[in-house]
C-alpha cells in the first residue's frame, strides 16, 4: 500500500493527495506533524511504497508519472475487451 507522508498546510502534498485519489488505489495519508516517529532527515513530501521512500520534487513526480502509466496499463487489461495496439495487432 502507498503511504503518503505530508504537511497539514502544503500545497504540493494537497497535490500528490488528490493525484492519488484520482488514480483510485489504495494508500494511506500520514500528517507527519501528529507523528512523531517519522524521521526529520527525509524531506516532505515523501511516498513510501513496497519499503521505498521517495521525496523530493522531482522524483515524487517522475514517481506519479510511472504510477500513472502502470495504473492506466493495469486497467486497460483488466476489463473483458480487445485491443488493438499502435501496430495494428490484436492484443
């Protein structure tokens, strides 16, 4: 599950939260200032997923922009439906 820690007033966190939410998939929201044992030397935000964290601007979006691309892949073979790719192939 992705985890989410972030600052009440932040306005980069609100985006990567609503981001999240737009992609529907399970995560958790962690207000670092009510819990104390997160470490002070990892700059906020961070998203922890599969026990790596990742922060920092850039890489908390090159980040979003592959879990965008493996959501929209992991859906789009997930309904009963074919497809044909940019070659023309049946998938």
């Amino acid at each position: 599950m992705i985890e989410l820690y972030r600052k009440q007033n932040c306005y980069f966190c609100d985006e990567i939260e609503e981001e999240i939410k737009e992609f529907v998939i399970s995560h958790n929201v962690i207000n670092v200032e009510k819990n104390k044992d997160f470490p002070n030397e990892i700059p906020l935000p961070a998203i922890k997923d599969n026990g790596k964290m990742i922060s920092g601007y850039e890489e908390i979006k090159k980040y979003m922009n592959d879990l965008k691309k493996f959501v929209d892949l992991w859906r789009k073979y997930q309904v009963d439906a074919c497809y044909i790719d940019d070659d023309g192939e049946i998938c």
